[in-house]
C-alpha cells in the first residue's frame, strides 16, 4: 500500500497537465511518438480493484472493476503484456523484449485480485505478478489501513488523539477522511513495535467493536493462490507482515524478505524469484534492503518511483524497477499517460 499527499502548489500543475492530457488522449497525440519510445519497460502497480465503500481504505483502491476492464483493453491496443519470465530470460540475456513491453503487478495480495481481476485478465490472456504480504495471506488479519478505514467509518466519536501527542477532530466526512489519512501517515513515521501499540488502541479508541471474523474475505487464501498460478499468474514475495523495511533492524528486514520468499515459494512449489518493497517510496528502501533481496534468490525488485523505465534502466538497476502507481481516481485519458514513457518528463 502507498499512501501520498499532494502538495497545494503541485495540485495546481497537475490541473494544467491534465488539461493537456486529456486531448492528448482524445486526439491520439498521445500515441504519435510511439516509435520514440519503444524500448521501454511500462510496470503498472494496481492494488485493490473493487468497488468504493465507506469501510475501504479508499486509497488502495487502484480501478473499480469496470475501469480495469477497460484499461486492460488499452493495454492489449497499445502495449505488449509480458510477464516476469520473460522479463527475466531478458536480463538473462536469453531473449528479447518486444517493443512497448508492459508488465502487470499487484501488490498485498486482497481477495478481488482473484474475484475480480483474474477474470479479466483470463480474458485477454495476461500474465501478471501478484506480490504477495505472506503472513496475511489465508488470515483475516486486517491491515493497520484497512482497520483503520473500518473503525472511522464505523465510529461515533469526532476526535482521536495522535501518536505525537496531538488531538484532531473533524465536523463532517471530509474532515473524518483527512484526519483517518493523516492517523496512517503518523503511524508510519513510527518505529514497527510502537506502530502496532497504537494499531492495537484504535477500535477502543475509535469505541467500535469489530465483528468476529469481519476481514476474513479481505485477502485471498493459498488455494486461490496456487489456482491462478496453474493458469498464467506469477506471485512474487512483500514480506510477511508488510514493515516499511528501512524502519526496522536489517536482521529483521533480511528475514520479512527471505521469509516472504521462502512461504511463497513453498506454498506454491516452485521458486519465486521477485520482490516488491513496501511503500516503496525513495525512503522505504536501500542498498542493504536490495542486498537482501538478492541473497533470498530474486532477480528482480520492484519500487514505487514513478515509471516507466527505459530498458538500460531496467538492466543497470533490476532491484529498484520503477512502476506506474494506478489509482481509482485516474481518469483514462491520465491512465494513458502515466504509462507512457514521456510521464517522467512530467517531474
Ligand atoms: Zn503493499
């Protein structure tokens, strides 16, 4: 999961280029320099795709199904879906890639990856790389976002206190929003075991009781897991809890990586040979953290820095691959951009 907040002065530029965007988009300018571009590697990074409710963690959601549906149409137009085998005989050496090659990732491993995604890309015959949180997977143990999104949609108070000490209310759901993102991004500032204290305080807190076995349908379970694998779809380790890992000790960031390779890799009876860091901003990764990656057996590592990459980018740094972050709230005229290389002319 991946959580950013814009700031006032880039929301303004933002406005503009989506101006722009969108007639690119309408008048097939987007499209006019594909040759110019060819050799690239578009890795788009989708999380949830389901439909908006009060009680979801609404930034986790990257496409409501009908916007996947036609997203994957665009790609199968414009892009060549390939999949991490392939991309990793590339690097071996052993073949080429096709021009305008994209990849398809998701990162955490929830259940509508399989009920509602998996379908989808059977349809167009895609591969894709689900990244899987080991220690979540068959459990109804619920992310500290997902949680949280269930106890402010379910609360009757307007206040919490904050882990610096602090107190916010809010006055209406906006507000409530603002404040239940701002709770996250605090508890990620904090080292892992204080973390999980106040995760631990916040129904009693929030005075909401959460009903027995409530995310027990929140992530997909291994038989799910081993079932889409049979059929085309590659699984790669996120640790097992989901740390930030620069926020906890290396010996402890070595094992939530070689740990999440090793369950998968077991679960499933065949290697697994990629990784992606959670959050995987600038901060939430590094030298050490991509050794570790290497030493459990990967090929490949997977970040959040804005994609595409190039194809000698990719090749001079395979363990900080860049990806496009999707998100519910991109129309498809900013879809079309974000993965297209010219998207990093934009920052
Ligand atoms: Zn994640």
């Amino acid at each position: 999961m991946y959580l950013s907040q814009p700031s006032q002065k880039k929301s303004k530029r933002s406005a503009l280029v989506k101006r722009i965007l969108e007639f690119g988009y309408h008048s097939g300018l987007v499209q006019l320099g594909r040759p110019l571009w060819a050799n690239s590697l578009t890795v788009l990074n989708y999380h949830r795709i389901d439909n908006l409710s009060p009680e979801t963690f609404q930034p986790n959601v990257s496409a409501l199904p009908a916007e996947f549906a036609r997203q994957m149409e665009y790609l199968a137009r414009w892009y060549k879906v390939v999949s991490l085998q392939t991309l990793h005989e590339w690097l071996n050496g052993g073949r080429k890639l096709p021009p305008h090659a994209a990849l398809i990732t998701f990162d955490d491993g929830y259940l509508d990856n399989y009920t509602n995604a998996y379908p989808i890309l059977r349809k167009h015959g895609f591969s894709a790389v689900i990244f899987l949180t080991a220690g979540h997977i068959g459990t109804d143990t619920a992310f500290y976002w997902d949680l949280t999104a269930y106890c402010f949609a379910h609360t009757r108070l307007d206040r919490i206190p904050f882990p610096d000490g602090t107190q916010r209310c809010w006055h209406n759901e906006a507000e409530m929003q603002q404040v239940s993102y701002g709770w996250i991004e605090s508890l990620k500032k904090l080292p892992e075991d204080e973390k999980k204290k106040w995760v631990a305080r916040l129904p009693e807190l929030l005075g909401v009781a959460i009903p027995d076995g409530y995310f027990k349908r929140l992530m997909m379970n291994w038989d799910q897991v081993r079932e889409m694998s049979a059929n085309g779809i590659e699984f790669g380790g996120h640790t097992i809890q989901h740390p930030i890992l620069t926020r906890i000790p290396p010996e402890r960031a070595r094992s939530e990586i070689s740990g999440s390779v090793a369950r998968v890799s077991e679960e499933l009876g065949k290697p697994v040979t990629s990784f992606a860091y959670p959050n995987g901003m600038p901060d939430d990764f590094n030298a050490a953290t991509a050794r570790f990656v290497q030493e459990a057996g990967c090929q490949t590592a997977f970040t959040l820095l804005n994609g595409p990459a190039s194809l000698d980018e990719v090749r001079k740094s395979p363990y900080t691959v860049r990806r496009s972050f999707i998100s519910h709230k991109h129309s498809m005229p900013e879809f079309s951009t974000l993965i297209n290389p010219l998207n990093r002319l934009r920052h």
